[in-house]
C-alpha cells in the first residue's frame, strides 16, 4: 500500500490513466452491469419489471446511462446464468439467497455511514461548536469526493494517516480540502471547519469503522470507474492511440447506407461509426475492392429482382422500401437504385475509403474456402461461391495487415462484420493456427473502445452524486485486487519516461480488451446460441412458408380446374349454337326450294300444298324466335347471377368484418373488466392478444366465405400456433 503514495514521479494525469486501467482489468464493466441491473430490483421491489427499458430508466437514479441493447444483452447472461428469474406469467426477480444478501449488505452500509456519522459530529460539537454539524458531514462527504475523484481508488492510500504522504500529495489534498469549504462555510468559519475536517482524517487509523468507511468509499469509486472513463483520462488514452485499419463488411456497409431496413445491428453499426468519426480516433477507414464488387453484384442483383415485377415469398427490406415509396410516389425502379449505385460517393464522404491491394490467386484461397465451406454445412448455412470467395479474401487481407503490425502493442488491422458465421469461424481458425484472430462484431469492439471515449454526462456532478450512496458502495468489488494491479503498474513504469509508459500502458489496455473479447468463452457461447436461434428461425420459417405454398399451390389447382370447366362449357355452347346455325340454314335451303317448286306450280297448285308451305314457313319463324328468346333469356340470367353472387358476397363480407368486430371488442372488454383474469399480468399478454384476435377475425371470416373457407381456416390454423407460441 506505501508504494501507492511513493509515485512522485508521474503526473496526476498518468496515475489516474493506471487507476482506471488497473479497475478496467480487474472487473469487466458488463459484470459491474449486471450487478446493477439486479440491485434496481432489489431496492425497487414495488416495481414490476418486465423489460430490459424499464429498468434502464431505473439506473437514472444513480445518473449512468446505458442503452437498451447493453441492458437487454446483461438480463440475457443473468437469466443464463440463473441471478435473475422470471417465472411464467410474472415479473423478472433475483433469487432470494442473492435478495437476502444484498439487502444485508445495503443494511449494513447505511449503518456503519450513520454510526460514523454520529460518532464524528458528536465529537465536533463539542470541540468546535460554532460549526453546523450537517454542514460540517457536508463539506467532509465532498472533500472525499474530490480526492477520490482525482485519485481514484490510490485515495485510500493517500487517506492513511499511517502511509508516508508525498510532500506534493499533501498540498494537493490541502487544495481540495480548501475548494471544498468555499460555498459552505463563511470565511471566518473555513478554518475552524478546516480543523475539525483535518481532525476526522487524522484519527482514520484509530477508528476502525472510520477506515472501515473509507473502503467502503473505495469500493463505491472501483464499481463506478468500472463502468464509466473521466473525460480527461479518456482523451490520454486516445492520444496514445496506434494507427489502426478498420476494414467495413458488406453487410456494415449496406447498413450505414440505409440499403437495409432498421434494427439492432443497424443501431450498432451507426453507434460504432458515430463513435469512431465523432472522437477522431486514428483509425483509418477502409472497405476492400472485393467488397466493392460484391456490394454492385447485390445491387445488380436486387435492381433485377425489382424489375421482373415478381415478389419473392420473403421479401427483403429493400423489396419492402422500394413497394413502399412506389406506391407513395410512383418512384421506378431506376430512380430508386440510382443513390444505392453510386455508393462509393457516399462512404467517402464518411471517409470510408477503396483498399487496394495485389489480388491473390484464387488457388491460394482453395483449402480455407473449403473449410469455410463445412464449416457453414454443419451449422445447416449455404453461401454462393462468390460469396465464399469474397468472404476469404477479405480475412486473408486483413490477416495479412494484421501480421505485419510494427510491434505487439498494435492491432494492426481488424475487420468490421455483422456476419456472426464469420466471425465465429475466423475465432475458431485462429485458435486452432494459433493466431490472432481479425473479425470483430461492432458491439463487441464498441466494449473494447469504451476506455477511450469520454462521458458525455456532466462526470463531476454524476461522480459526486453516485459513488457514495450505500446502495452502490454495497455491490460486491474487486478493490483489493484492482489495488494490486495499480501497484504493478506504477512498479513497472517506475523507470520508464511517462510518455513511452503512457503509450505502452494505452496500446497494451487495448490489445488486453481485444484478447479478452476473442477469448471470452461466455462470449463465443452467446454468439454460437445466436447462431443457432438464428438457425431455428429460418428453419420455421421456412416451414411455414412452405405451408403457405402447398395451400397457394392448391388453390391455384383448383382455379385452373375451375377455368377449365368454364371452358369446356363455353366450347359446348359454341357448339350448340353452330349446329343451330347450321340448321336455320338448312331450313332456309328447303324454305327457298320450296318456294321455288311453288312459283314454277303457278296458281294452279293445289291448295294443300299451300297449307303446308304456309306451316313451313311458321314453323321455321317459330323457331327462330324461340332460338332468339333462348339465347336472351340465358344473358338476362348470367347477369341477374353475377350480381347476385357481387351482393351476397359484399354482404358476407361486412357482416363477417361487423361480427368479426364485435367478438373481439367483447374479448378486449372481458379480459379488462373481469378482474384477477390471468392474461392480464401474462409478461407477453399484448402479443397473445393479438394472436387470439388474429383467430377470432380468421374464423369469423372463413365462416362467412364457404368457398374460401379452406384459406382463411388455414391461416386461423397459424394464428392458434401463434397463440400456442404466446403461451409457451
């Protein structure tokens, strides 16, 4: 502990680098995260948590921000590991062995800060009465503050009055002893006030709960600086910063150019590029000539896809925007591509620019290609070849640059992806060659850059707020251990210039987090679980897409089968109007001989011949007549049916839309009106709502459509698996 206080060689900026750098290495921030997650629990029983936003809006109260993915990504590993439950139907809760001990644990730090308390300003009501014992506890709790703000957990040391204090420690602690009695006490009050604060550090040593106390302030300051970096410090470490290559995936790149449609992976690339740009970090901004290609064949390829007018049973989001903004604008789908084909203008303009590099042959990439290959097999993936060769190329370019950095502390180049297959892969193959691994996931790599980006809250303020409340200073911590590790570093850079053990402390903090996140067990386990989530939501979707066909297919049969009838009937109509035809015609003939074989007979034919010729001709105008009536009565019926079937089905369509209407309003009011119903406090009950909602409309409907009826029947059947997934 002495040799704590014995750096008078290095600046304050250089040790507050090594305390951050020593806590960082002891504790993972996002084991600090989970730790908070289950004391928001904890302290806040009466609330229901059900959601990873619900309590990141709790973690306010101790003024840290965190996003909803980092949230959402420690209840994950929590419930994995089984620190937090949540039982069918109820709220997230932390089991009651770990309920009890942090409660215990809470319990007895408030009360060793009131013993404390008590103790001390009881003593100074005594010895210096004109001073205000609240504003006396006040002016001592920010003292503290100030000294664990500027040295961090090396403040305990410094705070041991039997630990040899630096001459020039000592002035400093004077100085923020002093700036923390201005504003509180009156000018002719600061000194006494300075005493009896002087008073309560020199006695530390002979009040074993004063020490107590201060640990327990170092123990709030090690899980505070775990999870964020002062300002200050975080600008150092940029500073010292080696050049880095960062190579952009097509999948990251068709991210930030808005050619995919929303969600997480687009937050992350967003937020990762956002970060990068925004702090200047030296990183240089690359996406390889192979990337290139394969970006305009995916475009090609779409702008094919789009133009034949065929929509594919699972659009892509692209599909779904251009459908959009045509049916909105009428946009072609010329206009629509052109911004997407030109964006190599865009990622310069991001700074993203062309790497260029000799191409290998392709015979080079034959055995990895291959691997790659099985390796996709086995987890039921398939890749184009194109693809495949794309995706190897670029690993051994980036292996390449990565094998050529100037010295261990460089990363050299590393490649950007949200392709989890590749990622995973390059991590297996580089363990079993023995090699660093190069591929990155961009809210992995944003962990390993979080010591070198600033607080964007107001960190003076927060810090002063946060790191002395029990509740905090209660979670479990590594301070002992993050103690030594300080040790080690001011030991091993005792001899060193500060500017090269800046560097040497800077660069090997990041290669550290690198490894850390390569060699992250839990880690891998989370992507390879993602992996085959993944996996198992294709392979149901493609089940029920597959469904969906065999219905479709079905019911096109029967369409076909049905024009088919209608055309066999119309050809037998054809028929029977041509044979009427032919036979009108032949009556003509006979009428026209007969009426010859009557001219040439003169008046002298007999009159019987007459009756006959007169019935002939009756008999063939009442044919036709009939033939005429026929045919008109048969249109005036087709069409009195065809507006008929018009009506009755517009009618069976409102009322099977009306009463599909009034079944769910009276399920919607059953389930909020009756109390004590068991869907009500169902952690998914909105998404079963809908599924039940979804079965009552698709039954109601098939109901009142017969000849539909199969169809609608069948999607009823998905929204009762929808509903049995709900319940699950």
């Amino acid at each position: 502990m002495n040799a704590l206080t014995r750096s008078h060689n290095f600046s304050l900026t250089f040790e507050q680098m090594c305390n951050f750098a020593a806590i960082t290495k002891t504790q993972d921030a996002d084991e600090t995260l989970r730790q908070l997650i289950q004391l928001c629990l904890v302290i806040l029983p009466d609330e229901k948590f059900e959601s990873a936003s619900q309590i990141m809006e709790a973690m306010a109260l101790f003024d840290l921000q965190f996003s909803e993915q980092q949230v959402q990504a420690g209840l994950n590993r929590l419930i994995a590991q089984g620190r937090i439950l949540q039982p069918t139907d109820t709220y997230f809760t932390v089991p009651d062995s770990d309920r009890t001990q942090l409660q215990t644990r809470i319990r007895e730090v408030k009360a060793l800060e009131e013993r404390v308390r008590q103790e001390w300003l009881e003593e100074i009501s005594n010895r210096f009465p004109i001073l205000e014992t609240d504003q006396a506890w006040k002016a001592l709790q920010g003292h503290l503050a100030s000294v664990f703000r500027n040295h961090g957990i090396q403040a305990i040391a410094l705070l041991d009055p039997s630990i040899f204090t630096p001459p020039e420690q000592v002035e400093n602690l004077s100085s923020l002893l002093n700036e923390a009695l201005e504003g509180l006490f009156l000018p002719e009050q600061r000194a006494t006030a300075y005493d009896a604060i002087s008073s309560f550090l020199a006695t530390i040593g002979e009040h074993a709960e004063r020490a107590k106390y201060i640990t327990q302030l170092g123990d709030g300051v090690f899980t505070y600086f775990s999870l964020t970096v002062e300002p200050e410090v975080a600008r150092h470490f940029h500073k010292k910063l080696s050049q880095l290559t960062l190579f952009f995936d097509t999948n990251f790149l068709f991210q930030i150019c808005n050619f995919y449609g929303t969600g997480p992976q687009k937050e992350a690339s967003y937020e990762l590029l956002r970060i990068v740009q925004r702090h200047k970090f030296p990183f240089k901004l690359r996406y390889h000539q192979v990337t290139r290609q394969e970006m305009r064949s995916t475009i090609d390829h779409y702008g094919a896809i789009l133009r034949s007018g065929q929509s594919r049973s699972i659009p892509t989001s692209i599909e779904l925007v251009f459908h959009e903004l045509n049916a909105r604008t009428g946009i072609d789908v010329d206009t629509f591509l052109k911004p997407y084909e030109h964006f190599d203008v865009f990622l310069t303009d991001k700074n993203i620019l062309i790497h260029r590099m000799q191409a290998q042959r392709r015979s080079e990439h034959t055995p990895l290609q291959q691997e790659y290959r099985r390796f996709l097999e086995v987890r039921g993936k398939f890749k184009g070849e194109e693809s495949l060769k794309h995706d190897i190329t670029l690993l051994e370019a980036v292996h390449q640059l990565r094998s050529k950095a100037k010295s261990s502390l460089e990363a050299g180049a590393l490649l950007v992806t949200l392709d989890m297959s590749l990622y995973r892969f390059d991590w297996e193959m580089s363990r079993m060659q023995g090699r660093r691994a190069c591929v990155v996931l961009p809210d992995h790599f944003m962990q390993v850059l979080r010591p070198f980006v600033p607080s964007d809250s107001d960190f003076d303020r927060s810090f002063a707020a946060t790191f002395a409340l029990p509740e905090f200073r209660a979670m479990e911590s590594k301070l002992s251990q993050a103690q030594q590790q300080l040790f080690s570093y001011l030991t091993s850079y005792e001899f060193i210039p500060e500017e090269t053990a800046a560097s040497l402390l800077t660069n090997g903090l990041l290669m550290e987090r690198l490894h850390k996140v390569e060699n992250d067990e839990e880690l891998q386990k989370d992507v390879e679980s993602a992996m085959v989530y993944e996996n198992a939501a294709l392979l149901e979707e493609k089940a029920v897409l597959e469904k969906l066909l065999e219905r479709a297919e079905a019911e096109r049969a029967a369409k076909e089968k049905q024009l088919e009838q209608e055309k066999i009937e119309a050809e037998q109509m054809k028929t029977r109007a041509e044979q009427a035809e032919q036979l009108l015609r032949q009556q003509a003939k006979e009428l026209a001989s007969v009426k010859k074989q009557v001219g040439r007979q003169g008046s002298g034919e007999s009159k019987q011949q007459k009756i006959q010729v007169d019935q002939a001709l009756e008999l063939a105008a009442r044919e036709k007549h009939a033939r005429e009536e026929a045919e008109k009565r048969a249109e005036q019926e087709t069409s009195l049916r065809q507006k008929t079937e018009q009506r009755a089905h517009i009618y069976a369509t409102v009322a099977s839309i009306m009463f599909s209407i009034i079944l769910i309003a009276v399920f919607e009011l059953l389930i909020s009106l009756i109390p004590g119903v068991w869907l009500t406090r169902y952690r998914n009950r909105y998404g079963l709502q809908a599924a039940v909602d979804s079965l009552l409309l698709f039954i109601t409907v098939g109901f009142f459509h017969p000849h539909r009826r199969s169809w609608f029947w069948g999607v009823r059947a998905l929204a009762l698996l929808g509903t049995i997934l709900q319940l699950l």
